[in-house]
C-alpha cells in the first residue's frame, strides 16, 4: 500500500500536526490504522518535533521578531541551521522568500537523518581505530600539528595539507563503512556473471564485505592509511570502495561529509587524543548504519 503525507508545516511546528494519510487514494482515519501505523505516525511527529526544535533554538540569533515579513538580522552566527534561515531572506524585487519554511525543514531533516549518523558514525571508528595504533595517531599528530593557526584547517588552501588525514578518513570508512550495505531493486530480469536475477528482486551490495576483500586490498582487515596511495587508487577497480553508493542515487551529500570528517578529525586532533577503555567491548553491530554496539567508552586526554 502506497502512502502519501501532506504536512502543513505551519500548524507542525505549533502544537498540533496537520497529517493526513491516504491508502490507494483512498483517505482513511487515523483510527483505522494498525498500532504499527500509529507508531510510525507517532514517530514521524516526533522527528518533526526535533526539527523545529532545532529551528526554533537558532531562530534568535538570526531572526528579527520585530519586523513582520524580512525578519532576517544577517548576523548569522555562521553554523549550518543558521546559514540555513538567514538564506531565506526575502528577495527584494518580487519580495518572495527563496527558501520556504518546508524546504528548510526539508533540507535540515535530510542533514539531521542522512548526515548526522553516517558521519558521527565514521568519527567515532575513526578515534577507536586511532586508539589501535600509537604509529599512526603520532603521523597524524604531526600533519595536524604543521598547520598553523587556531582555526587554519578550515580554509580551502589548509585543508588540501591534510592528506594524510584525508587517508586516515578513507581508510576507517574503509574497515567500517557507515552505510555497510545498499540496495536496488532489478525492474527487468537480468544476469549477473552467472547468476540470474528476476525482475523484483532486491540486490544487496555490502560495503564491509567488499572492503575488506584481499583481492583489492592486501592485508584487508589491517588498518593502514599509508595504503591510500595514487597508484591503489588508480588500480582499484570500481566499486571496489564505495562508502558513498554509487550511481543515480549514490549519496548527495558526499563532499560535504569529506570535508567534515577531515576538519573535525583534524580539529580535534590538534587538542585532544583518545584511549579506549581497556575493559571495553567493541562490537560492530549492522543496523541502518554500522554503529558500536556498547557505545565506544573513550578517555579524552589533553595534548601537550
Ligand atoms: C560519512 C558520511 C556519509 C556516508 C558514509 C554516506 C553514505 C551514503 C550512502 C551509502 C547512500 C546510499 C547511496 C546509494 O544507494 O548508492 C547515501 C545516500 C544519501 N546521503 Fe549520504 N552519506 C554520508 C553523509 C551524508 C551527508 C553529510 C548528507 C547530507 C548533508 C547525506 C545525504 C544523503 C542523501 C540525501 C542520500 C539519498 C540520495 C538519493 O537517494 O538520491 N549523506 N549516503
């Protein structure tokens, strides 16, 4: 059954959700759905909640209350939320806003559920696997450290200095790929070297499994950021490394998530290392996204 919902963004963000859902363009009532229904609906409301949460908290710092329609300060403090708001400045000539109040909740959904987990995710194998090697966090000690000035990673000529923790990144997406598996779905039958897929099928292809297969990569189960030459890169063969999918579909927000890694990974470096805690388990635990199954229990310790 094909569901559709029309939200009324306005009335979202007060106390009460506009939501209506149809069923093969029939409208049926909210009390005709299953519990299961219902707690789909109850979550979505929530999620929406936490989104205009969000809003809601950077409003002050870049909205004018006092004026009725322009209400942008241009002060925006400079974080995404709100960069977000102050663009939705209204345009002078025709005195439209350019972004609607539904495209930026839209946008920031999409930041808060495809870009938040995927990247904390990465981070945090990231700092675990770095906990692993005393060699490697030194290296990148010390690429970090040649950067100078408080925030000199992130001007555009600084961070292309950070390759080796850009292969530090490469290679923990590598072992532990956020999205550790994607899928399609065959429209006509078709064969795949000798296997033949009827139409309908869903295809898994898995990200953790390719990744650590020796025919691509040697030692595929050591962490080793050095591997990350030009000339792997070059031999590889596609798809081969795909953390971001692939194709049509594969994630919009790639170079984005690049540049965050490298900048937070960079940044926190530069103050602070962190020991695992000798007693705990890390255990890869493949949900929608390859998360710590106990959480990762780390000691942040100061550089000096
Ligand atoms: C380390 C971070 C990230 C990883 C590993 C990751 C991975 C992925 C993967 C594997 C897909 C599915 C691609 C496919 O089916 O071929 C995807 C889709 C997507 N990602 Fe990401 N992502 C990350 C960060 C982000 C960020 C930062 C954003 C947004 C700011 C984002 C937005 C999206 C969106 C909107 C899609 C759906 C694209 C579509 O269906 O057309 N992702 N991502």
């Amino acid at each position: 059954m094909t569901r559709k919902m029309n939200y009324s963004w306005t009335r979202m963000c007060g106390q009460s959700a506009d939501l209506n859902i149809h069923g093969d363009n029939n409208k049926i009532s909210i009390s005709q759905l299953t519990n299961n229904q219902m707690g789909f609906t109850h979550l979505t409301h929530l999620l929406d909640k936490i989104i205009c949460h969000i809003i809601n908290d950077h409003k002050p710092a870049v909205v004018d209350s006092t004026t009725e329609l322009g209400h942008i300060n241009n002060s925006s403090p400079g974080d995404l939320v709100s960069d977000l708001l102050a663009s939705r400045k209204a345009d002078p000539g025709s005195g439209k806003v350019f972004i609607s109040d539904l495209l930026l909740k839209d946008n920031i959904m999409t930041i808060f559920l495809a870009g938040h987990e995927t990247v904390a995710n990465a981070l945090t194998w990231t700092f675990y696997l770095l906990s692993q090697s005393k060699e490697i966090e030194d290296k990148l000690h010390n690429e970090v450290d040649s950067v100078p000035g408080e925030n000199a990673h992130t001007n555009d000529a600084n961070m292309s200095k950070l390759q080796f923790t850009e292969k530090v990144f490469a290679e923990s997406m590598r072992l532990y790929p956020p999205a550790w598996a994607v899928g399609r779905q065959a429209i006509n039958d078709c064969k795949i070297g000798s296997y033949l897929i009827p139409a309908g099928s869903t295809i898994l292809m898995s990200q953790y499994l390719t990744h650590r297969d020796p025919r691509f990569f040697t030692e595929p189960h050591r962490f080793s950021p050095e591997r990350w030459t030009n000339e792997l890169k070059a031999k590889l063969p596609r798809f081969s490394y795909f953390p971001f999918g692939g194709g049509p579909r594969s994630c919009i927000g790639e170079k984005f998530a690049w540049m965050e890694g490298i900048l937070a990974i960079s940044t926190i470096s530069r103050r602070w290392r962190m020991d695992l805690e000798p007693s705990h388990l890390v255990v890869p635990q493949p949900l929608v996204t390859l998360r710590p199954k106990y959480g990762m229990l780390m000691r942040l310790i100061k550089r000096t």
